[in-house]
C-alpha cells in the first residue's frame, strides 16, 4: 500500500523557516519522481518543487526560487522541503507527491497519482 505522509508543518513568522519532510512506503523513491505541491485557501494546487527520479532534474515555482530547496533521501525514503525567508504567500496545505520517473519532473498536479495527507504551514506575525 502506498502512502505519503508528510510531518513539519506549523506556525512561523515572516522571515522564519521550516522544514517539511515526507515519509513514503510501499514502494522505493529511486526510480521516482517526487516532491511539493501547495493549496492556499480560495487557490488551486500549484506545483512549489519537485525532482525526478530519472535524471535527478529539479523544478521550482519562480514564487519559492531561491527561499526553498528540495531534498531527497533514497536510502530512507524520505523527501524533504527547506522553506527559508517565509512571507505572508507561503500559508498553504502542502502536499508530498510522487509518480513514476521518466523525465524532468511536469508541475502539473494531474501528472500526479500519490498524493499524501497534507500538511499546514502558516506564516504571521
């Protein structure tokens, strides 16, 4: 059984940091791709990083360039997000995904058929 479950979401500041980190079982990262969606109340899910398991090629929403960095584990099968810099635009669910790799990873959420749970991250003062 597959499943995607994400830790690490909380309250921070603006300008404070988090980590998000993704437990996957039921099946080895290695020749997945795999990362980060966001949902913002009222907003759509949109792709935030993602990396694949095939050529190691990343993708970042220009909205995040520079403020978070995508990691991955295959050995513990884990995928983590280092959010730095946080604003009043990062407040969202964020979503672990993960599909088969074969290529650079797409942003589109419909590529995606394992989702996880989701976890929430706010940002305020």
């Amino acid at each position: 059984q597959v499943q995607l479950v994400e830790s690490g979401g909380d309250l921070v500041q603006p300008g404070g940091s988090l980590r998000l980190s993704c437990a996957v079982s039921g099946f080895t990262l290695d020749y997945y791709t795999v990362g980060w969606f966001r949902q913002a109340p009222g907003k759509d899910r949109e792709g935030v990083s993602l990396v694949s398991g095939s050529d190691g090629s990343t993708d970042v929403a220009d909205s995040v360039k520079g403020r978070f960095a995508i990691s991955r584990d295959n050995a513990k099968n884990t995928v983590s997000l280092q959010m730095n810099d946080l604003t009043h635009e990062d407040p969202a669910v964020y979503y672990c995904v993960a599909k088969k790799a074969d290529g650079p990873p797409p942003m589109w959420k419909e590529e995606y058929p394992y989702w996880g749970q989701g976890t929430q991250v706010t940002v305020s003062s």
